[in-house]
C-alpha cells in the first residue's frame, strides 16, 4: 500500500514512520509512506500557505491553490483522498480495516482554523476524524490512521500478532495480559495462564474480556458479536450482581 501525507510539517512524521512496527513494514516494502510538504506547491511570492478567512475572525485558514495542486501532483488515479479534520466520520477499527484495502491513500493534514472549503469540496473524497476533540492541526490525525490501517495490511504485524486477536476485533475489549515474573510485588499470574490447558485459556480469556466490556464499556455490548456461551455467561454474571 502507498500513503502519500500532504503536511505543512513534514519534519512531525520523520520518528513515527521510521520506528517500531511502521518502520519495519516500511522497510519490508510492505507500505510505502511518503510525506510532501504542501509550501513549494505556492504560487504567491513568499510561498504561504495561508490567509486571513473573508468574513473575518480568528485564525488563518489555508489556501485552496497549493493543496489543489499538491493532491494533484500526488494522486494518480484511482487515490482515495482523505482530509483529517475534526468535522469527519469517526475512525474505527471497521473503517480502517476498509481503507487498509486501498491500493493508495493521500491524507491531507490541515492546520489554523481550517482548509478553504472548496478545494475540499472539489478535490477531496472524505474527511476523517480521530475522535470528538480539536487538535492543533491534522498530523497526529494522520500519524493515527496510518499505524491504525497498516496494522491491517497482511504481512505488517508477525505471523504471531494477529489484528483479528484484539480489543474491537469481534467488539470486545481485550482480557488482560501477564508476562514473568510469576509473582511480582505479592501478585501472582491467574492460575488458569500457567495450567497449560489450551481450553481453559481461551475460556478464561474470553471470559475476562466479556467481563472487562461489561465494566468499562457495556455500551460495546449491544454490537459485538456473541455466541452462545458468551450470552449465558453474562446472564450468569448479572444474575450474580443484579439479584432483587
Ligand atoms: N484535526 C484537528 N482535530 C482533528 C481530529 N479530531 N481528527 C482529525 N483531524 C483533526
């Protein structure tokens, strides 16, 4: 997959995407990123990238003719064009897992108070958000979405880690994880995680996880995807805690 990341501040991306997980897939050629600074793509003397916004108020807003320009010169055909803005549809683990399936992406990070409208309007497909709350400008947004979608791109996480495996996956969140010591501070690892039954663990995980989305998020309960056994066990629970 090929990201290309429009940004006033090409420099912000440098550490994230030659680190950790991003880099090796980067290094495998399993993703390509590359990020272009939006400023030489100014036509006016002093290469801004920005103006005072018409009707007044606060803030700079960005201009339309360097992004326009920019998305031109890195598009092709066939990218889907992304602006990161507060105002977009919500990333989720099923959103990424669709755009993971692009064979190209251009984000387009924005900054002040915004991007003038229109070049949003006639150059971009969606805008994408990363969750209600403002940021200073779009590249963390788009730092977010990369990891979060390349994480679906087969080959990115070893064969061991699978993004099917965690929190949000099936709509639940994730039981809770124990490495060595067996003991640390007086707290010992769940018996269940040292007996080497293959079905217990999984039952005890699944269990965990049900429990832990009970807690801190039932609302994720309503969606997620239940067998069975899943329903009979939180009958159980409630009957435990909700008795009359
Ligand atoms: N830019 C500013 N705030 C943002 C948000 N919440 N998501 C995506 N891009 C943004």
């Amino acid at each position: 997959m090929r990201i290309d990341i429009l940004t006033i501040f090409p420099e912000m991306f440098d550490s994230v995407l030659s680190s950790s997980i991003l880099g090796r897939a980067r290094e495998k050629g399993l993703l390509d990123v590359v990020c272009t600074d939006i400023r030489p793509f100014s036509e006016s003397k002093h290469k801004n990238t920005d103006d005072y916004p018409f009707g007044g108020g606060a803030g700079m807003v960005m201009l339309a003719q360097p992004i326009a320009d920019a998305l031109k010169a890195v598009s092709g055909d066939g990218a889907r064009k992304i602006y990161l803005g507060p105002r977009g549809k919500t990333l989720t683990t099923a959103y990424a897992r669709e755009l993971a399936k692009e064979e190209h992406l251009v984000l387009l990070c924005g900054h002040y108070e915004g991007v003038d409208q229109r070049v949003l309007d006639s150059c971009v497909d969606e805008e994408v958000s990363i969750g209600d709350y403002i940021l200073t400008g779009g590249e963390l947004a788009a730092m977010v979405l990369t990891d979060c979608v390349a994480r679906f791109i087969p080959g990115v996480l070893g064969s061991e880690e699978s993004p099917e495996e965690e929190s949000f996956s099936d709509g639940l969140l994730e039981y809770p994880q124990y490495t060595r010591p067996r003991v640390w501070r007086d707290m010992e690892v769940p018996q269940e995680l040292l007996s080497g039954n293959h079905a217990r663990i999984a039952w005890w995980r699944r269990a965990q996880s049900l429990l832990a989305t009970l807690a801190y998020r039932p609302d994720l309960l309503e969606k997620a995807e239940l067998n069975k056994n899943d329903l009979r066990f939180l009958r159980g629970v409630e009957a435990c805690f909700c008795e009359d």
